[in-house]
C-alpha cells in the first residue's frame, strides 16, 4: 500500500472513463497525471473539434449526446489546474513503472513514472476487409466519423457506409444530417438478427429508442438500407486510382452501386496493446469475440496497480465508460488507504452488470459474419504494411502446419508493420481460425509490441519529468 501522499496515479485516455477517473481522483485529493492523444479531451464519441476550427453547436455534432458531451466537456474543463494533462501525447510503451509518452506536434519523447496506472485507451474499428478497400476513398466507421466531427469535412460527395454495429447506423446518419449524399447503408446482418434481439435490446429502452430513431429517419429521408447482404469489393477507376462504386451480394443477386467514398467496419474492439505491454493477464471473451485483459468488478487487472477502464477492456459504450471509469478510480483510492463512499461503488458495479445483458442483445442484432474468411479470395490484401494476402496466409498454414496466431505472423510478416497488428489482427485471426478448422478462442492473440503505434525512428529526449 502507497501512502496517498506519495500516490502519482497516472491516466492513460481522456474520453468518459478517463475523465470520470480523473474527476473522481481529484476529488479525494489527488492531483493524476492524464494523458491523451488528443489535443481536447472528450474520446472517440465526444471528440472536440479544434479551438480554432469554425464552431458548430454541440447539439449539431453530437446529436441525442449533446448533454452526455458536454457533462464530459465541462467536467474535464473544471479539472485544469488540478490535474496534470498531456494532450497530442501517445503512450507507446511501458516498463520499470515508467511510461514513454511521445509528444506529436515536437516529435519529443519524454517518460513519465506512475505509482498507479488507469488505462483507459478506448476502442478502434474491427475491421474485415473486402477486395479494393486499399483504393483512396475507403475509410473505416470511425475514420469517416472523425472526418465529420473533427474536421468538420465529409470523407466524399456520395457514400455508402457498410458492415454492422450500431455505429454503421449512427454515423450514416450523422452524414446525412450534415448534408452528405449517402447512397446506402449496406448491412450485413439480416433484419430477423435484430428482431430476435429485441427482447435484451428493450433493457435500455432509452438507447434502443434511438437506434430505431435513426433507422427510421434514415428510410424516411430516401437512404436505402439494406439488411443481411455480403459485401464484394470496392470499385475502383485505374486511371484516377480512387472509389467508383461497390459491389454486393444480396440473396442470389450481386448488386452494385455508384458512389465516390465508403465508410466500413464490423462494430468496435479493444484497444489492449498498452494492457498487454504491462503485463496484464488475457483471457477470450466470447461475447466480445477477442481475447481481453482479464478484470475484477471494480476495474483491478492481474497486475498490481493497474486498473482497467472503458472500451478498452471490453465494448460496453460510452454510459458503461463513465461508470467504469469512476469505479476504477475508487478502487485505486481504496487500495491506497483513502476513504470512499462503498455505496456509490456497489452502485456503479450494478450498473455494469445490468449492462450486460443488453450487450448480448447487440452481438445477436449485429453479429461479425461468421463466414467471412470462406468468402475470402486469396489475392485479397489482408495487412497492407507489408502486403500480406490471404493466400499467403493459407499458404503458410497448409505447408507449415502454423496453426498460432504468432507463428503465423513469422512465418508471414503479417502484424509486423507500422500498425503492429491493429487493422489486420482479427482478419488474419479468422483466416486462420477458417484453415486450421479451430475456434478462434484457440488460435491465440497477436502480442503487443512497442511502439504500440507508429513513432518517427528518431525521437527527440525531453527533459526527465518535462510536460507537452
């Protein structure tokens, strides 16, 4: 146990469990550090547009969320002064208690020493590629989102956005409200996936209410959606190089339609390479269809002194986020000594675990096409860092008996690009999964690596305990 005034906890995302955990933090006393890749805290789904960008309204870019964000926005504001916050910093490796912080904009590194760590890196688009979804004009969910609530800029004229999940709806709206021309929401999962689900989904009615609002504004504004089709490729024109349709199937008809842009992705996962880097122990989450780091109730992971919060340790949404992220914060202080309200803790608890059952109920509504990997052709690129097709995948399992996700990636090179996996680790997972005949919870997990993500090769040393 740390004295709690020797306690330098640090944070690692400031989107709603960073910013709950930092609130509750402070609260008791504390003075975190929270770093963030951003240059303004809010996350993924409350992302700030720069303080120099031309302002929309926040019920504009936000929508149903609009109060959520800015509770998140003014909570973290009210911090400044009794926090330590590095923003456009990126955590790419950790050990010895010390974490490596990259600072963007001067490309400095610096490290930064933790006596207790809440790791709250979020979430990212899984994704399964289709053939021609290298060609400029592709962009996953989030990339399309970030666009629009970011830049304040459409990533095309005319777009389709396909796959599944609640965000393939969400952002096709968002578009649509903004202006944007979408041609389609092309859906992989079939109408019936989502009326079995409703039963869990009516949970949260609240939540539920607006999944069905933007289905049905999107139908009432002329967008055609489609349910239960098979994407085919991205269309392309070889001499501008760029997205001119896409192709579909649907029932026994193959489909195509013009458009300049396609946003895609197969609902969220975790980002847990920071996790892995620390230690943490993993176990497959069938429900998340990955393997994750392994958590208690309140947030504790394996390792002594890190905590685990939000997206990050499993896809649970933005509520579950803020109340995790307060719990983990709780956990923290209670294992240092400090006092803490126990009935606002059991709360919190029994909020996420009323969760889960609604959790189910989206996995059942938008289920990850289970038969991805057999519609796979060989000659589609499934790591574009270093080229890898699934042929090449096949190959290797056919003529080495590779039946390991690591081995694998030596025997291919797949992963060991500059994304370390992050865009091509669960396609190369169901492939091989498909060719060894083994369920994917036995085929292992690409291990994390540093740099979690892409630094320069040289980096330039900070001064030791130097801020952004």
């Amino acid at each position: 146990m740390t004295a709690a005034s020797e306690l330098r906890p640090v944070i690692v995302g400031a989107g709603p469990a960073g910013v709950r955990a930092a609130q509750t933090l402070v609260a008791h006393g504390l003075r975190p550090v929270v770093i963030d890749e951003a240059s303004r805290a809010g996350g993924q789904i409350y992302r700030r547009p720069p303080a120099g960008l031309a302002q929309r309204s926040v019920r504009t870019l936000y929508g149903f969320e609009s109060k959520r964000a800015d509770a998140v926005h003014a909570a973290f504001d009210a911090l400044q002064g009794r926090i330590d916050h590095h923003s456009d910093s990126l955590v790419w490796n950790a050990q010895d208690h010390r974490l490596d912080v990259m600072h963007n904009p001067t490309r400095s590194n610096r490290r930064v020493p933790y006596s207790h760590l809440i790791v709250a890196t979020g979430a990212t688009d899984r994704v399964l590629p289709v053939p021609g979804w290298t060609l400029p004009g592709v962009y996953t969910l989030g990339g399309a989102q970030v666009a629009l609530k970011f830049q304040g800029c459409a990533i095309g004229q005319r777009v389709v956005f396909m796959g599944t999940g609640p965000l393939l709806y969400l952002v096709a709206y968002q578009y649509a409200k903004a202006g944007v021309k979408v041609a389609a929401v092309l859906d992989t999962a079939r109408l019936a996936d989502q009326l079995a689900a409703t039963p869990a989904l009516l949970t949260q009615p609240t939540v539920f209410a607006k999944g069905v609002y933007y289905v049905g504004w999107l139908r009432a504004h002329g967008v055609p959606l489609h349910s239960g089709v098979r994407p085919l490729r991205v269309l392309g024109d070889d001499r501008q190089s760029r997205v001119t349709g896409v192709a579909w199937q649907d029932g026994s008809e193959e489909r195509t339609l013009a458009c300049d842009a396609i946003g895609f992705g197969y609902a969220l996962r975790s980002e847990t390479q920071l996790a892995d880097l620390l230690g943490c122990r993993f176990d497959y989450a069938p429900l998340h269809r990955a393997h994750l780091p392994v958590r208690d109730a309140a947030g504790r992971s394996s390792v002594e002194g890190v905590y685990l919060a939000g997206d990050g340790a499993g896809i649970m949404g933005a509520d579950a986020a803020e109340w995790a992220g307060e719990r983990a914060a709780l956990a923290l202080l209670a294992d240092n000594g400090v006092a803490v309200d126990t009935a606002r803790a059991a709360e919190l608890e029994r909020r996420l675990h009323k969760l889960v059952g609604f959790r189910q109920g989206l996995e059942r509504a938008f289920p990850v096409p289970q038969d991805w990997a057999a519609h796979a052709p060989d000659d589609l690129v499934v790591c574009r860092c270093e080229n890898v097709t699934a042929g090449t995948l096949r190959q290797a399992v056919a003529t080495t008996g590779a039946d390991e996700l690591n081995r694998l990636k030596a025997l291919s090179r797949v992963g060991m690009g500059r994304c370390q996996g992050r865009m091509c680790g669960v396609a190369a997972a169901e492939i091989l999964a498909h060719a060894t005949q083994k369920p994917l919870q036995q085929i292992g997990r690409l291990r994390g690596q540093a740099p979690i993500k892409p630094i320069p090769i040289r980096l330039v040393q900070a001064p030791e305990g130097s801020g952004a």
